[in-house]
C-alpha cells in the first residue's frame, strides 16, 4: 500500500515524557464528518483534548471510503489525515438506546461539535438548548453551510460550490478562460481552522464567565474571507478581480521562471528586492537603474519586457546556480514541486513535518503534523484514526462507568446498530 515508507520519511520522535497538553482534560464530543468539521476537532486532539467521536455502526463517517481506501484501516487516506489522535465510538443516534448515551456522554463534556444539516441536531434531541440543561458550561460548535438561520440554512455545502459562490474560483486561473477551483479543500481546511479558533476563544472565555456558549462558522462565510483583500479592493474602485494565472497583479515581477533544468517562482515585494535581484543575482545592473522599473506601478506597465530579459537570464543556468545567488542576495525563491517532492523536500525534512508512526498490522503509516509547536506543551504523539466503534466499550466503561452488563444489554437494546458490540471492547 504505502512504498518506500522507511526509506523516505523519518520515524516519529516522541514528545518528552511528564509534559502537559495545552487541552489536557478537555473532552470534545464530535459528531462532525468529512472535512471541515472533523479536521478541526483533531487540531484540537493534536492538543491534547480527548475527542469521542461518534459514528453510525457499521459504515461510520462517509469520508471513511474516500480513495485510496485501505481495508484493514477501515478508511482511506483522506480519512487518516483528518481524524488521528480520536476515539471512535458507535452509536445509532436513532435508537433510544443509543440517544440516551449520546446525552450522558455530553453531560460529561467540555465541548460539543456538529456539522449536520440544519435541523438534524434538534430533530435528534441534541440541539444545545437541549444539551445545556445537563451542562450548563458546554460550548456547542456548530459548522454550517450557509448559516443556522436565514433563507439559506437548509442549503448544502461542500468545499468546491462555495469556491465558487464565493468569488474565489472567478480569481484563479488564466484570463482567457473559466477561472479554476483549488484542488485542495481550501475551504474546509480553513473553515476547520476557523473552528477550532473559535473553540479555543470559547473555552478561554469560559475560565473567567463560568458560562457556556453556542457558536457557529459557515463554509460560505469562510469562503468568503478566503478572497482576502480581494474584497475591500473591489470596494474601493469597483473593479472586479482579474485571473493572472502565476503572474501577480500586485507585485513585480512575481511568478514562474525557467532556469536551464526546471521551473521555480519568485516574489519581488518590493522596491529593494527588485533592485536585489537586478544587481546582485541576473547582474542587470542597468535595468536596475531604469527609472521605468523603479516602482512596481512602473514595473506591472513593462511585465511583458521585464519578464522577457529576466526569462532569457536564467534560462543560461541550472536552478542550484540561481537558488544559491537569490538566497544570499535574499529574494524569496522555491522551485515549482510537485506534492511528492515537497513532502521529500529538504526544507521538510528539516522540519520533520511527514514522518511514520508505527500500526499493529500495517508496519508503518505516514503522518503530516500540525504547523504549531509549543514549547512548553507540546502536541500529543500521533495515534492512527479509529476504526468504526474501536473505543466504544473503553469509553462507556471509563466515562460513564457503564458494567459489562449494562453495555451488554445497550447492544442488545441496539445502540450500536446490528452488529452487537464484544464485551472485550473491539467492534
């Protein structure tokens, strides 16, 4: 399934022994699927928060199947990257049974999150107005599509729609065509993001009100900050942004270059890394001196030129040569990578930000860390995701203190779906 795991990513270094989390005895109730909402709830387990997160028996999270899927995860890749470091338990929300441990685990929670469509939670019994009557200090997140309330709450959202409800696709791309999606679920990973911001500024609020609160970030609102200044910028001239494809309409020259083996890309910011890269790294000391290029209003006029000599400069060398003489001269450079050479990359692994963790019957899986390191609490060590229900009996014992004959008796009630859950732990 995973090749060269060994030789191409370090194992992963344990976090020093006896040191808190920054979430230490946080408990999170996740009812959230696919991205968005279950990539912020395992920011927050990276902390150290103790995620439960709650699947339909048998299937669990839809997002489980996503490609390539791996049979004895239980998941896909997709799935693996946005839900480590969380325990799984199996419950069919629709049961009695299964509602009524629902309740109980969050009357034991910090923290509740949801991404249903409007209307699901309450329809279950498991709004917030309901939840906090049994906890009064919980913090209900909700990530929606378009917003709990409002003509709009019952609409479905998914990453690529509000790319391009949003205005986002309409910047991407080149002029001479429809503008294009981000591969990548921009919107979601932000939205996640967002979140567990939110969650952490709720929780911080809690220690000096004593009070709970129910928030909510919708994926369209994200998307929307996700244009950035794009938006005052149309404000104040009411022009509408235009694709420049690699080229930026800010800063000149910025975008992509040839060297004599491979692309790479360079953003000149301002007046004195322009003036950097003329004289010390192409030695045009000349067009450095050309009052034409002396600012970037002058600079964006003559592009077409300006990117006609430079073109022709560093297709002369290699890119080592012209990657040596813009760092030391300090214009901001990175050659054009593929994903698989990025995660390879040098400057990755100086970070160790892909590394493998050990799995009891795979060997090895890879993991991609968070970008936030604490000092003094660092995050946990990574810990596969779940398979469906892998936790259920171990949390119903430990958090409720359910017997074994009380959790026997939920599966025989059907609580966890038709499959009956083993009195030893594992579904």
């Amino acid at each position: 399934m995973i090749s060269n795991i060994e030789e191409d990513f370090p194992e992963y270094r344990p976090r020093p022994r006896g040191q808190a989390t920054a979430l230490q005895g946080v408990r999170i109730i996740d009812f959230t699927h696919f991205i968005a909402g279950p990539f912020a709830t395992m920011i927050l387990a990276d902390m150290g928060a103790d995620v439960l997160k709650i699947e339909a028996p048998g299937k669990g999270d839809d997002f489980r199947q996503y490609p390539p899927f791996e049979p004895q995860l239980e998941a896909g890749a997709p799935f693996v990257w946005s839900n480590r470091n969380k325990r799984s338990i199996a419950l069919d929300l629709k049961t009695e049974a299964g509602l009524k441990v629902a309740l109980e685990l969050i009357a034991q929670a910090d923290v509740v999150v949801e991404n249903f469509s409007t209307g699901v939670m309450e329809r279950l019994g498991l709004d917030y107005e309901t939840c906090k009557k049994s906890r009064p200090s919980l913090i209900y997140c909700s990530v929606s599509a378009y917003g709990r309330e409002g003509e709009f709450k019952d609409r479905l959202g998914f990453d690529p729609v509000v790319q391009a409800e949003s205005g986002f696709v309409s910047m991407n791309g080149y002029p001479d065509r429809e503008g294009v999606r981000a591969l990548s679920p921009v919107m979601d990973i932000s939205t996640a993001m967002m979140a567990s911001s939110a969650i952490l500024g709720a929780l911080f609020a809690r220690t000096h009100t004593g009070e709970g609160q129910a928030l909510e970030v919708a994926l369209f609102d994200n998307a929307v900050l996700m244009t950035g200044y794009a938006s005052l910028q149309h404000l104040f001239t009411g022009d509408e942004p235009r694709r420049h494809g690699n080229t930026s309409p800010d800063t000149c020259p910025s975008g992509v270059f040839q060297a004599s083996d491979r692309s790479f890309y360079i953003n000149c910011g301002n007046n004195k890394i322009f003036q950097r890269l003329m004289s010390q790294v192409v030695e045009l000391p000349a067009v450095a001196a050309d009052p034409r290029f002396a600012t970037g209003k002058g600079r964006t006029a003559c592009r077409d030129e300006l990117f006609e000599l430079l073109g022709h400069a560093f297709g002369q060398q290699p890119w080592t040569h012209w990657q040596g003489r813009m760092r030391q001269a300090g214009v901001p450079c990175g050659e054009v990578r593929t994903v698989g050479e990025a995660i390879r990359s040098p400057e990755a692994r100086a970070r160790e930000l892909v590394t493998r963790i050990p799995h009891e019957t795979l060997g090895w899986l890879p993991n991609v860390k968070l970008p936030i390191r604490y000092e003094g609490t660092p995050l946990v060590d990574p810990h596969p995701a779940p398979k469906v229900g892998e936790h259920t009996h171990d949390v119903l014992a430990e958090v409720l203190g359910y017997s074994e004959d009380q959790i026997a008796a939920l599966g025989d009630a059907g609580a966890f779906g038709e499959r009956k859950l083993p009195l030893e732990g594992v579904v």
